[in-house]
C-alpha cells in the first residue's frame, strides 16, 4: 500500500500511522488488532498541517558563549525566500571570500535541514522556500562545525519574530454521490465544514457533488452523511493542494500544539 506510511516520533516514543484519510486509518488499525493481536492505544486522527514563508527575510544571527575553556563562536547571515507550491527545499552557499571556511558550511545545512522539519509555529515541517548562506564570520580557535549548525538553527528559529510564516493546510477533494432529495442538505452541510461547492452533475438517477473541503473538517463525515442520507449516499475524497488557514483557525492550531 504505496499510500500507507508508519513512523516512529522520537521524542514520544509513540509509532505514527500516516493514511489517506479517517477510513483508511481504522481499516490498519482494525488489521493489527484483528490480523496480528495487537491491542494498542490508538489517539486521535491528526491532520498533517504544513508552514511556509509569507516574504523574503534576511537573518543575521551570532551563536557566542564562553564557558571555562574553549569558547563557541559562529555567525550566520542566512536569506530565506518563499518558492512556489511544490518546489520544495534548496540550499545555496553563496559567501565568496571565506567569511564561513567551506568546511564549516556543511554544518549551516545540517541545522536547518534538521530545523525545518520542526518548523517555528506549532511544530510542522517548512516547505517551499530557498535558504541562501550569503555572509557570516568565524574565530579560529571557537569555531567548528556543530557551532555553525547551532548557529543556523537559531536563526532558522528567529522567522517566528519576523512573522514571515503562515500555516498551511490539507484541501481534500470530496465527491458525494446522493439522491437528489438530500442534495440540499448535503451542500449545506458541506459548506458548514468550509466546503467550496466545485459544481454538480448527474449520474444515472443519482446527483454528483464536487467539493474542496478541509481535511481537517471532514473528520466524522461518514456517520454524518450515513444519517443525513439515511444511508444512500457515499462519498470519497483524495489530498488536493495545502492552502493557507485561515488566521483564527490558525491561532487555535498553533495555540493545542505550542
């Protein structure tokens, strides 16, 4: 099942089931128990939440501290713009000159590789955005690399300061197929969940509705439409795009995860 993935979270210790949506997930978890006679504590679905840039920004950023003996010194001056849906993360060294040595720049990469999978709101991975190393300094003695790495770290930390990110969230794209007693009721339900009615049409004596729906909204929807239809109409519903939240559903996701 190329669209079933399993995990495990290091800091919980907890093993996370990623699926394609609610239903999916009960059929595995209903497999392990029933299959392999694994009773386990299942939580909650969560929904996959993404971040990403809302404008360039340039963060110039100094990791120092002195302790007994040797000290640690880094400077980073890191570039970080948003690219468009889908490119995906890239990394560039720009510094001429030797402001950052060459090997100490594997360290800059390291940190914030490691640091966007973190991200800064409520902790879900940066996408699309490009990090460009275009300045920095080094002392000769309190440098190394795992100075730089902290070093980029922290200034991949300071976007939260500069309000340059925004949460982004999975849109499904939902089909229902109904009679056409409940078509009324089924749009407004839909749009209840902040559903976009994409259009309808016929399918033999059945009407079809296309929606992009929240997948955060469509948790429970099976026994909902089950109830409303009294039975007669089903639905299925596959990951579309992400698409920015809305700002007070943001701050209530950001606020359950800080």
């Amino acid at each position: 099942d190329p669209s079933f993935r399993v995990s495990t979270d290091s800091e919980s210790g907890q093993t996370i089931l990623k699926g394609m949506g609610e239903l999916h997930l009960e059929i595995k978890v209903d497999i392990l128990r029933r299959t392999y006679k694994v009773e386990a504590n299942i939580g909650a679905p969560q929904v996959a939440y993404r971040e990403t840039l809302t404008k360039t920004v340039e963060i110039d950023y100094t990791h120092k501290k002195q302790t007994g003996g040797s000290g640690q010194f880094a400077r980073v001056k890191i570039v970080f713009e948003p690219q468009e849906a889908g490119k995906g993360y890239e990394f560039t060294n720009e510094i001429v000159g030797g402001a950052v040595p060459r090997e100490y720049v594997p360290g800059v990469e390291k940190g914030l590789a490691a640091q966007k999978e973190q991200g800064v709101l409520a902790g879900f991975p940066l996408i699309d955005f490009k990090a460009s190393l275009v300045d920095g300094a080094y002392h000769e003695v309190d440098s190394n690399v795992l100075t730089f790495e902290i070093a980029a770290r922290a200034a991949f930390r300071e976007l939260k300061e500069k309000k340059a990110v925004k949460l982004l969230e999975p849109i499904m794209k939902v089909e229902v197929v109904t009679p056409e007693d409940w078509v009324g009721s089924v749009i407004g339900d839909l749009n209840s969940r902040r559903g976009q009615i994409q259009g309808q049409d016929m399918r033999g004596n059945a009407t079809v509705i296309n929606a992009m729906v929240p997948l955060a909204n469509m948790f429970g929807y099976v026994n909902t439409l089950r109830s409303m239809t009294q039975g007669r109409a089903s639905y299925s519903m596959v990951f579309d795009h992400y698409e920015q939240v809305p700002n007070s559903v943001a701050d209530e996701i950001i606020k359950k995860n800080a």
